[in-house]
C-alpha cells in the first residue's frame, strides 16, 4: 500500500493552471525586504547581522519564482539555511537569522501546491535535511522540534490540501464541459437529421408531382426553403453556444407544446399529433426532452418507415409520470433493425439523464414504435 502511495507520488505531475507573477507577489517580495532590514537594524540580538541581513533580503525576491520553479526555489533557499546551519555548528554560534525569513513555510507551501511529485519529494528531502541541520545548530529541545516539524508539515499540507480541491473543481469542471458537448452534440444530430429528412421527404414529393401538378411542386420548394432556413437558424445558435461558451440567450427551448407544429397533412405520410390539456408544471429538462425524442422518432420514420401512411406522435400524462409514443404502420426492413448510430443512442442517453425508460422496436401489429417514460414529480 505504502509503496503504491509512493509510486503515485512520484509519477504525479505539475498542477495544472499555474498563475503567472502578479502585482501581489512584487509587494510581498518588497514588503518582506522592508522588514527584514528593520528587524536587522531595530534587533540588538541578531548573530553575525550583516551576513544575516544579506541573506534574509537576498531570498526575499526568489519568491517570485515559487510557482514556476517550486524545486529551484526551495533548494536555493534551504540549501542557504543548511550551508548556515553547518557555519554555526563548525563555529559553535547558534541562532544565526532573523525572524522575518520565518517566509521560508511560503517556499514548502509552493513546492506541494505547484510542483510535480518527483519535485516534492526532492524538495522535501532538502527541507528535512535543512530543519534537522538547523534543529542541532540551536540545540532545540523536543518540544522546539516537535514544533517546528510540525509548522513545517502544516504549510506542505495547506498547499497539499488546496492542490486537492483546486484539482478536483477541475475535473468537475472537465466533466461538466464534457455533458455539455454530449448534450450540444445530440441537439446538433436532432436539429440536423430532422430538418434534412424533411427537406428530403419533401424534395422526393416535389420532384414526383413537378410534371402532373407545378403548383404542388412550388409548395414542396416553400417548404424546404422554410425547413432549411430553420436549420440554419438553429445551426448558427448553436455554433454561437460553443463559440461564446454561454447560452443563447432569448434562444426558445422547443416542448411539449411545440409538438403540434410537426403534424402535418401532407405529402404521405401524415403526421398527427395527440397532447394532454394540462401541459403546466413540467419541469423544463423533461419538456425540452419530449420534445427533441419526438422530433428523433419522426426523423426515424420518415427515414426508414417504407410505405408508411400515417405517424402518430402521442403523450400521456399522469401518476407523476410523462409517457410519449410514436408509431408508424410502415413495412419494418432490415435498417428498422439496427439498433445503433447517434440517433438511437442520443434518445436513451436523455431519458436514462432524466431516470426514465425507453423501448424502440417493431409494433406486433406492423410498423415500428418508440416507447419513452420519464417521471416528471409531483404536479401543481
């Protein structure tokens, strides 16, 4: 176990989305100057002052560099305490410093929010060695170490513990975004295959009445002008979804009661259209949801329903649940039977995301049905 906690330490990489060098970290460095320089003027206390002065300001401005280069950071700075350390036991001088580069934890704070795992273990390793150093240089008692490991251990585990949140919103973040392109990705496929199936169901229509009937041939070209300008209507909100990376705002989410506009009388076949009278009180995901299963079906249908003369969309609503039904009397080929492609599988990921139930397949009396049912809560 210990070794497999390691091993992933180890392979561990930089966290991601480290911030550049702002204002704020000028004003620390500037600030932590200052107070170095007075502590090493207002202090009478201070061992070996200006060597200690000097190198309390020298290191103050290596924060700058915490982020981008933790390990550099830490090794520079720890490695000067260390060189010290081994100074005062050689000398026998303790307590060579000053309070200020009490700023050395914002070092092993960075090294454990920003670098990789191979990077924290080095640099820890030169903190251990650099505290144990500097433990035996100022004859620290058991309570002194005891303390000082422990605030030691305390600025790793901050750093430690906002690496884990920050890396966790992301992931969250990530698999947000990825829902969010599922979800654009079955709108694009509805919106797309409905409108081009109509274009083409009206196309072959006009194309067989242009000789006998040029009227009926002019109203197959309004409505594929119609259709194709909704599509790139809707196309082109969406493309300003993905662009924006916000809604369409004002955009209309199609529902229930939007279904009426995919019945039709003509051309064969006809589509018709069953709903509740209450349609109040939906909650918007399963409105929209409905909506788009329907739109999918009847795609579907016009498709790959041979000979079909008739399509019939209804919803049923009731005991907290919401159920929809479209079935054509078509002759069922070999296509009715695949049960892949984005189509399908975009229609069960949306009623599976709502806790529903769908069924898709052949009608024991002919033609082919889509079944969904989805709960909907409770109805006010």
């Amino acid at each position: 176990m210990t070794v497999n906690v390691l091993g992933s330490l180890w392979a561990e990489p930089r966290a991601a989305q480290a911030p550049g060098r702002v204002w704020r970290d000028w004003v620390l460095a500037g600030v932590l100057v200052l107070a170095a320089l007075l502590e090493g003027v207002l202090r009478d206390d201070v061992v070996w002052r200006p060597f200690a002065v000097v190198m309390a300001v020298g290191l103050a401005p290596v924060l700058l560099w915490r982020r981008s280069r933790p390990l550099a950071c830490v090794v520079v700075a720890f490695g000067t305490v260390t060189l010290l350390g081994l100074v005062s036991l050689l000398v026998g001088v303790p307590g060579v410093g000053l309070d200020t580069m009490v700023y050395f934890l914002v070092f092993v704070y960075a090294l454990v929010r920003w670098g990789s795992g191979r990077e924290i273990v080095a640099g820890l390793a030169v903190v251990a060695v650099a505290a144990g150093i500097g433990t035996v240089a100022d004859r620290t008692g058991a309570a002194g170490v005891v303390g000082g490991f422990g605030v030691l251990a305390a600025a790793g585990a901050g750093g430690a513990a906002l690496r884990y949140r920050a890396e966790s919103w992301r992931r969250a973040l990530e698999q947000s975004r990825s829902q969010e392109r599922a979800g654009l990705a079955r709108e694009l496929h509805d919106i797309v295959a409905h409108h081009v199936s109509a274009i083409a169901v009206q196309a072959q229509a006009g194309r067989a009445m242009a000789g006998q009937r040029p009227g009926a041939a002019l109203e197959a070209l309004v409505v594929i002008e119609g259709e194709a300008s909704q599509t790139l209507a809707q196309m082109r909100a969406m493309v300003r979804v993905l662009r924006d990376g916000a809604p369409a705002r004002g955009a209309h989410q199609p529902g229930v009661a939007d279904l009426v506009s995919l019945a039709r009388r003509a051309p064969v076949p006809v589509v018709e259209v069953e709903l509740p009278d209450d349609l109040d009180g939906l909650p918007p995901q399963v409105d929209a949801a409905v909506y788009r299963l329907a739109q999918e079906a009847l795609t579907n249908a016009l498709r790959h329903a041979r000979g079909a003369s008739r399509v019939e969309i209804r919803v049923v609503a009731g005991a907290g649940r919401l159920r929809l039904r479209v079935s054509d009397d078509g002759r069922t080929g070999p296509a009715r039977r695949v049960e892949h492609g984005f189509g399908l599988l975009g229609m069960r990921e949306r009623v599976q995301l709502l806790g529903g139930t769908l069924r898709a397949g052949p009608a024991p009396g002919g033609g082919w049905t889509v079944d969904a049912e989805m709960p909907v809560g409770v109805r006010r």
